[in-house]
C-alpha cells in the first residue's frame, strides 16, 4: 500500500525536524523570561535572539516585533490596536476575499465605533487597486475619521498574490493605515517589511513546518496600540503573558529554514497539477499571480465534501476552503468573492505543498483523482485539457457513489 500524501500544507505543515530539535532544546532550560534570576535571564536571550533573527530575516525593526499565539492573535491585536489605541481608527476597508481571523474581528469593532467597508475585487481574486484609489480619493480623514486597508499577502484558499506594496502611495497621503496579513506568505514569498509597505503585518510559523501556536505582528516604531490580552508587562506592555518561549524560538528556527526559492521550486509540481484536469474543470486564480505550492479548483458534479472524503480514504489529505472552520466543509466565501456561483464554490477543493512534497506528488494524485472523478461524476477521465496534458487512463468501475450507493 502507498503511503499517504500530505497535501494540505496551506492548513498546517508538518514539523520540519531542524525545528523540533531547537525547541527541545529550548525546552530543556524553559524559564520565564521575566524572571530577574539567571534561569530567567537566560531564558530572556533566547527570547531576545530570537526576535533578533526574525527582526533581520524580514527586515523589520526589532523593537516592532511582537510575539504572539498565532497568526490569528496578531491578526486580532492589529486591529483592536488601532481601533482602540492612540490611533483611533474609526474605518477599516477589508478586503473581501480576507481570512476569517481578520474579517470577523472586524465585524465585532464595527459594533465598537469602527465602520467597515468592503472594497471591490477583480474576477482574478485581487484587489481593484483603482477603484480603491478613486474611493480614497475622497476620503476626509478629519471628517470621517482614521482609516486602515486590511489586504492578505496571499490568499490561503487560491494562493492568488495581492499587490500589497502598492497600497502604501494610496493610503499614507490619506494618514491611513495598511494592515497586511502575511500568515501564508510567510517562508514562501520573499518578505521585506519595509518594501512590502505595510505598516503592520502578521506571520505564523506553522504553515511552513514550523509549530502551531506562535506568530507576530510586527510594527513599524511610532505605532501605538492597546493591547488586546492586558494583564503583564510583557512584548513592552503590548500583549500580556508569559511568553511561549521554545515556541517562538521554533518560530525564529523555521524563519531561517523557510526558503522562498525552495516553494518557488513547487510551481512545476502545481502546474503539471493543472495541466492534468479534464475540461470542465476551473483552477481559480489562474490568471492572477500566486503562491507557487497552492492550487483551487472546482469540480462541478463532484463535493468538495466527497473529494475530500474519497481521496482521504484513498490515501491523500487535501482540504475544501480554509481549514479553520471547526474541521466543517462549507462553500467558500472566497470564491463566491471571485464570482463562482453556488455549484462551483462547492466543489471546490485545495491542494497545496510544502518543504516535505515528493517529486511524483502530482503523478499520484492525479492517478487517483481522475478515478474518483469517472466514478462520481461517470465521466471518463481522459479528456485533453487545451495546452495540457490528458489524465491517465484508469480502469474505473461503472458510477456507484460511494461505498457502494447509488448517488452523492
């Protein structure tokens, strides 16, 4: 029997070795940093060490630097810092094709004195960056108060690219803000902070074979914001708590480890993905740029529910949507963002890569996609796609659904 492939990287990657051995020796001395004793001074180093290491790797100040649970905490404190803190933020324009961590905490604040606005995307999955321009091109900060653009580096869903950089000449003149989470951008798209134009960003550790549980939201210096978890001096009164320190010396491992040109090496393994799918099939995003290890597609006639339930019986985990919704399969916001309608958002599926991909990934999967395809959708498998490549042929029982009904 095969073994199972892990293609769901884009949800949480597993482990990288080189990281789970620096927190283990992390481990062997945890101590709480803010403890004045030497046990504690030495756990304040490696504290310290490492935000220097992720402070230099992304090109951020190191005082900016906040550690964090997760990409989902800082995606958090970024806006309730700025809604509740010095700069009183009373707008924040999120994009409609936004995570959850940072869609829904935006509706909470708009129920605090913040108002939200949804600026208008492109089919391809991007943000209309015109008329995002002809919208702020009227926008009075004195009257209507101070505002942020919420933008993903990268979505998780379709992988599609936002141009991030640009939002900066926009906003600024403005006095606005640009909140950019970069959670998946994180370890597989070159990350400078300066030149990304962001004046917050997020990252987490664990969509590149780092640990679950740790991020960061880094700031550029003269940003104040109120804390979300209040309790402790800590991250300089920032965010409250004893830090997770072996976790975020994890965090600082994978973002040495993390190399961008290793996912970019990823690309081929998608695109002969692609070129594989019969007619018939949508690849979202397809024409936007992406992240080299992502790939959506709809299945029309086949479930993202029963695509995910049949290749995970057949040996591969693949995913519908994002991950972070309670392990539930639900049609994606997403895509309805992009104009898919009902049919195709749910039948949507991800498959995304990672550091620990096989080079015959796409070859296995594709071989054993097509089967559950013929047999679900009773449609033979092989069907050239224009400037593809046909899927192999299988010998593929009649339609039966699964285990042996009569439908799906």
């Amino acid at each position: 029997m095969s073994k199972r492939l892990y293609l769901d990287h884009n949800a949480t990657s597993p482990l990288r070795p080189v990281v789970r051995d620096a927190m283990v020796a992390a481990m062997e001395g945890a101590h709480n940093p803010s403890s004045v004793h030497g046990e504690g001074r030495a756990a304040k180093r490696l504290l310290e060490d490492a935000r220097a290491v992720v402070a230099d790797i992304l090109s951020a100040p190191k005082e900016g630097v906040i550690f964090t649970s997760g990409g989902t905490e800082a995606d958090n404190l970024a806006l309730y810092g700025l809604v509740k803190g010095p700069a009183k933020v009373r707008r924040l324009f999120v994009v409609a094709t936004e995570h959850d961590a940072m869609r829904v905490p935006a509706e909470a604040l708009a129920g605090e004195g913040a108002t939200v606005e949804t600026p208008p995307g492109t089919a391809s999955g991007t943000l209309d960056l015109d008329r995002l321009a002809d919208r702020l091109a009227t926008y009075d900060a004195e009257a209507d108060g101070a505002f942020a653009v919420v933008a993903m580096l990268a979505n998780n869903e379709t992988g599609v690219i936002h141009p991030v950089e640009k939002l900066g000449p926009l906003v600024w003149p403005k006095g606005g803000y640009v909140v950019v989470d970069a959670v998946q951008g994180f370890g597989k798209l070159p990350l400078h902070f300066g030149n990304l134009g962001a004046d917050l960003l997020t990252i987490g550790a664990h969509k590149v074979g780092g640990p679950v549980g740790v991020g960061a939201l880094l700031t550029k210096p003269g940003i104040g914001l109120a804390p979300l978890l209040k309790g402790g001096g800590q991250e300089l009164y920032r965010r409250a708590g004893t830090e997770n320190v072996p976790a975020i010396v994890g965090l600082a491992k994978t973002a040495e480890v993390a190399r961008p040109d290793d996912y970019a090496a990823l690309g081929s393994l998608r695109d002969a993905l692609e070129a594989g799918l019969p007619d018939g099939v949508t690849v979202w995003g397809k024409d936007a740029q992406r992240l080299p290890n992502t790939s959506c597609f709809s299945a029309p006639g086949f479930s993202a529910e029963t695509q995910t339930m049949v290749m995970d019986l057949a040996g591969f985990a693949i995913s519908a949507g994002s991950a972070c919704s309670s392990g539930k399969v639900r049609q994606s916001g997403v895509l309805k963002a992009m104009g898919a309608d009902d049919e195709a958002a749910s039948s949507a599926i991800r498959v995304s890569l990672g550091w620990d991909t096989p080079q015959d990934a796409t070859e296995r999967f594709l071989a054993a996609w097509a089967k559950e395809y013929s047999r679900i959708v009773n449609i033979h498998p092989a069907h050239p796609r224009e400037g593809g490549n046909p899927i192999p042929q299988q010998q593929v029982p009649a339609f039966a659904g699964i285990n042996g009904t009569t439908g799906t």
